[in-house]
C-alpha cells in the first residue's frame, strides 16, 4: 500500500516538474538577487570566464578571479572593478591539488566565504590520442574534471554550513555525447557532467535546498579554444559556434533563474536524446551525414601546425 502511495506522489510530481518546465520554456522565470554574494570563477582570464566576471559584476555580486595566467587574470579584474565591484585575483594552478586547497584558504582569511561557485576553467590537447604526450591528456583531465572534486571540497562545506550556495559547472555538449579525435576532451566532461549531476543528487538527498547547482552544457563557442572545427558545410549556418557573450548571457539566465541545467542551443537537447534512443549504428550515419565523425580533423591540423612553428609547447 505504501509502494502505490509512493507511486502515485512520484506520478504526481513528475506531472508538476513536466508542466512546470513547460511553463517556464515560455514565461520568463524569477531571477534572483546575487547582490553582494561573493563569486568564485576559475579560468578569468580567458575569454567565457571574463564575459562571466562581468556579467556577474553587474548583478552586484564580489568577485574571486583564479586563472593561472596573472595578466589576464589582472586584466579581467581591471574591466570588472569598472563596474563598481570589489574584486580579488589569485594566481592558481588547477593541475595541482594542493595549490588549488591552500589558496582556498587564502580566499576565506582574506576576503571571505564564497557563496557562488562557478567551475569554469577548461582546456584540450588538441591532438590525436596516440600522438599526444601523456602529460598533455592528464592536464585536460585534471583541470576539467579532478579540479571540480577539490574545489567543490575546498568550498562546499561552508555552503553547507549555512544551507546556501550555488555551485555552476560549465560543461560542454561534448559531456553529453561525443566526437572523434579528442578523447581526451570528451572524458573530461563526461566526467565533469557525471560529477555535477551526482553532486545535485546528493544534496537534495541530504535536504541541502538552499544550495542550487546549474550544468551548462555550450556547444563549440567561438573563444578560439576549437579554431577550424567544422561540420558539413551546409549544415554549419543551422549549427554554428556559439558567440561568447551569448554563451554567458544564457548561462547567467539559467544560473538567475536556478534552473539545474541548460544545454546551448535548444538544439543539442535533440542531440542528447537521440544519442539515448538511438542505436549505435543510426548515431554512427547521422554523425557522418553532418560531417561530426571528422569536425576536428582541421582543428587538430591548426594545433599541428602551431606546434611545429613553435607557437605551442608540450
């Protein structure tokens, strides 16, 4: 008897979730104040993660810039205080675990909890997997995906503490379904997915509700990070890469907006279920008719070519 309560509950909130989604496909959703919230972004100097300092700066929110470039760490903290914003930058290596835990220590000393946790730093080799050096794959894995394990440990137990916080994992479509030549992209945010969905279940199973996670989930963006990738060329004007400021501006909606998670375009959720429903062999022959089986190829050939001129070092 109590199975078939249970059930009917279940039945009754998936019905709530489904409408409710809907609902908020069309109708533009509450967003929050993160007004004088204090915000952490790994990768600040890159492209997506400047676009998102300053995105966040005018939500009022404080900022923690961590990258391991000081320059344009500095640089992005330089375009945000314009905003009106206080904010304090780190130089830290996210291949090293413990350089990762001591300047957490460092953040809640001299500025103090973080309350807003966005996992954006992200690198790719860039090279087929029999060509590239083992070094290069361990630092793709270990800035996209091990780096999330210590930061979320280095940060998590005060939100905890006070049963609030938001932890935001910029992922990629590439962690949802996959692509030839970079393994070891694709492992990484197939890792980085697997640990935040894991993460949001076990917060919601330890009735953390004041802890918000949103996944982002971008197809390529134009940062220069996949330079010369390229599917079918008359498919490419319905799927080109994504601008930046698009790519941040959606992502601080869904983020606004406390929605779990946010594939960018729409179109990759069709991406995302065909990959589940699909056998093997359909997935195979509509990778090939859009040209994804060899999208890399050039952009491998761009890396190569930076290498041997000597612009790239391993």
């Amino acid at each position: 008897m109590i199975v078939i309560v249970d059930l009917l509950l279940m039945l009754i909130h998936l019905s709530y979730s489904i409408l409710h989604a809907v609902i908020q496909t069309f109708l533009r959703p509450r967003l929050k104040c993160i007004d004088g919230e204090l915000c952490l972004i790994t990768g600040a100097g890159g492209a997506l993660g400047r676009l998102f300092a300053q995105e966040f700066a005018k939500e009022g929110a404080h900022l923690v810039l961590w990258d391991c470039n000081t320059a344009a760490n500095e640089q992005t903290a330089k375009l945000a205080r314009e905003l009106g914003v206080q904010v304090h930058t780190y130089t830290v290596d996210l291949t090293k675990r413990q350089n990762i835990y001591e300047t957490a220590d460092r953040v809640r000393a001299e500025v103090g909890e973080v309350s807003i946790l966005v996992n954006n730093a992200g690198v790719v080799a860039g090279r087929r997997l029999l060509d590239c050096p083992d070094g290069l794959l361990e630092r793709t894995l270990l800035v996209n995906c091990h780096a999330l394990f210590w930061m979320t440990k280095a940060f998590l137990p005060q939100m905890k503490a006070k049963n609030h916080g938001h932890i935001v994992t910029i992922a990629s479509a590439l962690g949802l379904f996959s692509t030839a030549c970079v393994e070891d992209y694709c492992a990484s945010k197939f890792g980085a997915v697997g640990f935040h969905e894991s993460l949001t279940h076990e917060l919601l199973a330890e009735d953390m509700d004041g802890i918000k996670t949103t996944l982002v989930c971008p197809y390529i963006v134009d940062t220069g990070m996949f330079a010369g990738c390229e599917i079918r060329k008359e498919l490419r004007s319905l799927i080109p890469p994504l601008e930046p400021l698009y790519t941040v501006q959606q992502s601080m909606k869904a983020i606004l907006a406390e929605q779990q998670m946010i594939c960018i375009p729409r179109l990759m959720y069709i991406a995302f279920l065909t990959r589940a429903l699909l056998p093997w062999e359909a997935n195979v022959a509509t990778y090939r008719f859009m040209g994804g089986d060899k999208c890399m190829l050039p952009f491998i050939k761009n890396v190569e070519l930076k290498t041997s001129n000597g612009h790239i070092k391993s």
